[in-house]
C-alpha cells in the first residue's frame, strides 16, 4: 500500500507540474488528484521542494541506468564504434519520451527550463553529472583527435538535438509535411540520429586540416 501510494502522488504530481508548473500546483491539489490525505505526502516526501526531485529523479534514474548498461556493454565489445556510443547514450531518452507518460515528463523538463530554480537545477545536476563524465571519457577516448573544447560543444549540441527530437512530433510533422517520416518510430530516428550525429563528430574541427577526426577503440573508464 505504501508504494501504491508513492506511486500515485508520484503520478499526479507529474501531470500536474507539467500543466500547471510548479508554482502554481499545491500539495492539495496533487492529493486530491492522486486520492490519497496531506499527511501521505509529507509521510514520503517531507516537502513539495522534495516531492518535485523526486518526480524527476523517478524518470532520471533509471534512464541512465540504462544508459550506462549500454555503455558497459559497448566498453565490453570487441570493436567498440563510435555509432554505438551514439546509440548507447541517445537510445534511452529517445524510447523514454514514446514511452506511456513520457510526452508528460518531456512537458515537465520544459518547465524546468522556463521556471528555473536553483534547487531543481543542482539536484538535476546530481542525476546527470556522473552519467554524463562516463559518457565524456568514452567520446573522448573514441576520438582522440578531437580538442577537448570542440568535443564539449559537439557533445552540447547532440544534448540539443535529443531536447529536440524528445519534444514531440508535431514540429518533426510540420517540417516533413506528414508523408517524409514517422515521429512515432523510434528505431527510424535513432538509425537516422546515428548516421548524423557520427558525421559531425568525425568532422574536422575549425583549424585542424581537412579530413575526418579518426576514431579509434574506446578508452578504459
């Protein structure tokens, strides 16, 4: 009973950030959306500043735990590709955001960026940061000719086109008219991410001469 309870304000409280935000949501009203007293939610949560991490870190977590499973498995092969690395680190948002409630918690990180607290954003830091440095080291260790700061800003603008292609179909429709692509089929989006993403990462960077950044095997870490 007790995690059917979590779970339900855990539920409401998703919805109702996403569409109210998170000023304008209360805790009255995320228990009566959720079924459950006032008590409940500070018996689990302690605080609304609490309850808020906690929605997110219910879609975070296990998000990169699978990303870092896939990482693992790529470090493990063999003959470890820099399109592998791709997919390991934008395959898991990608199928979180099609996934039942996942147009929900993309709404959600939208309201993130245009209600911006210090608090969310330092225990959105937490979530991310140690996933993100893994994730660093292993691009990193893939292309060693590339500069540190120009892996940075390739490395920021693959977090852009995942922001992006996460926020729903209805611009990806609008562009392609409807009849060039399915914003639905999340394989065709990968497949098509991959093949663009590891072309600009093998780009050569402003001053290196021309030619692709070469990539070789994975570094250890």
């Amino acid at each position: 009973m007790g995690r059917d309870t979590r779970e339900a304000v855990l539920r409401a409280a998703e919805a109702l950030f996403a569409e109210q935000g998170f000023r304008r949501t209360t805790l009255r009203a995320i228990t009566r959306a959720a079924g459950v007293n006032l008590a409940a939610v500070h018996y689990h949560f302690g605080s609304k500043q609490a309850l808020i991490e906690a929605v997110f870190a219910r879609r975070i977590v296990p998000m990169n735990r699978e990303r870092l499973r896939r990482l693992e498995a790529w470090e493990a092969a063999a003959q470890a590709d820099l399109e592998g690395l791709i997919d390991a680190f934008a395959g898991p948002p990608l199928e979180l955001a099609r996934r039942p409630g996942g147009a929900v918690f993309v709404r959600l990180l939208g309201r993130s960026y245009t209600e911006p607290d210090p608090r969310l954003q330092a225990a959105l830091r937490d979530l991310y940061e140690p996933v993100i440095e893994r994730f660093k080291r292993a691009f990193a260790g893939v292309l060693p000719g590339l500069p540190p700061e120009e892996l940075y800003w390739r490395l920021h603008f693959l977090v852009g086109l995942l922001a992006y292609l996460m926020s729903g179909a209805d611009l990806m429709r609008l562009i392609a008219s409807c009849r060039l692509c399915e914003p639905g089929d999340t394989a065709a989006i990968q497949a098509r991410l991959r093949g663009f993403v590891a072309a600009g990462l093998r780009a050569p960077a402003p001053g290196m001469a021309a030619g692709p950044v070469p990539a070789g095997a994975a570094s250890d870490g």
